[in-house]
C-alpha cells in the first residue's frame, strides 16, 4: 500500500512485520521518530531508498516517497456461521477497483462488521483497489470469492439479505432493516445477478431526479450511514 496516511494506518493498527520501502524527504523529518520507533517495534523492516528506485516501484505516477508491503490476511467466511450478527455487506460482481475499495472505506467508516465479494468481483487487493481504501482495508474483513452456495447456506441460517434493487422496492428511508443483515450491491452495469436478487428479502432504493442512476460506492455511502444508527 502506498501514501502516508495509508502508512501511518497501519503503523496505530499494530500491523506486524511489515517492510517499509521511503525517501529521504521521510528520514529527514523528526516529526516522524515516533512513526519510526513503533515501527521498530512492530518489526517493520525500513528501507531507505532514493527516488529513482521509489518512482520505479511505485505504482502511482507521482508518489508520495513511501509505501508498504503488508501480508495479506485472508479471514475464513467459515466464522461467518456461527451465526452471523451484525450487520454486513455483500458484493455481487463489482467490476472497478475504486469502488471496491471506496466502499471498503465507507463500511469501515459506518461499522459495517465485514465485506463480503462474490468470485465475479475484482480483486480488492489491487493497487487501486488498495488505495481507494486509503487503509481501511486493514479495518475490515474482507471475505473474498464467495459462492452462491455460501450464501444460500447463510440465507438458511436466518440472515436478511436487503437488496438494492428496483424490483419491489421500497424508498431506504421507509424500510424497516434488522440488526442482522445483509446489504447487497450489484455489478456496476448490470445490478444484483438474478439468483442473488432471488435470496433478498426485501429491497430498498434511493429516490433520484434527472439522473437514471448513482454510483455505487456513492449509494452504499447513503444507504449504509442511513442505517448505521
């Protein structure tokens, strides 16, 4: 992961065993002893390395001198069944990484208890997906490549899923959500698959003018704070 605040969020989360690749313009400034002495504590590994090397691996085009390889944690959906209570999301083939990771970042912010994405989604550990997080990623499990068959085992559990769908929808502001769910965000183009949309409960939608539709990641942003308290 790369940028400072990115960083500096794993850095006050306790991440462990960490490299830690920066420039110079890093090693330089003493606000920063603080940053260095947990990471030494964390057992980061810190790298001082010259721009030229920093601009070759980097993935961004004008980076910000630091960046961070982290090992990837892969929680086990199995956790998920025993039983599942609070309230989650679920992402049915979401194809850009920018939305994945806003909408990681936005869960995280509206104490979404995990993140769920179904095999057709993109890989929310990309480059960009990461980044769009802006390290919210490291605050919430993220369940990746789960199956239809996952999920209808869940829904036999007891778990609401709430759509966001037109069909037989209701205004999000009018529903009445359980403290146990699941919320549903569909493939950018195409919404909810049909055999998803089948396992809903209930589906919800926010009511618009002069547009057809929202984005996304901006309709999880509203749908997710609305229900948070």
């Amino acid at each position: 992961m790369e940028g400072i605040r990115s960083v500096y969020d794993a850095n006050d989360l306790g991440i462990e065993d960490c490299i830690c690749f920066f420039t110079a313009r890093y090693a330089d400034d003493s606000n920063l002893n603080q940053f260095f002495e947990r990471a030494k504590i964390l057992h980061w590994k810190l790298l001082l390395i010259d721009d030229k090397l920093m601009k070759l691996i980097s993935s961004t085009e004008h980076s910000q001198g630091i960046l961070l390889i982290v090992k990837k944690e892969v929680p086990d959906p199995a956790r998920l069944k025993n039983p599942m209570k609070g309230r989650y999301v679920l992402l049915d083939s979401i194809q850009d990484p920018g939305n994945i990771g806003t909408i990681i970042r936005t869960a995280a912010a509206a104490e979404v208890k995990g993140i769920l994405l179904t095999k057709g989604c993109t890989d929310a550990y990309s480059d960009k997906a990461v980044r769009s997080s802006m390290g919210s990623i490291l605050r919430i499990p993220v369940y990746e490549n789960i199956s239809l068959e996952f999920l209808q085992d869940l829904k036999k559990s007891g778990i609401s899923f709430i759509g966001t769908a037109l069909k037989n929808a209701l205004p999000y502001k009018e529903a009445n959500v359980p403290e146990d769910c699941i919320f549903v965000f569909g493939n950018e183009g195409d919404g909810i698959s049909p055999e998803i949309l089948a396992m809903t409960d209930f589906n919800v939608y926010i009511p618009i003018a002069g547009v057809e539709s929202l984005n996304v990641a901006i309709a999880s942003a509203i749908i997710l704070f609305h229900f948070k308290d």
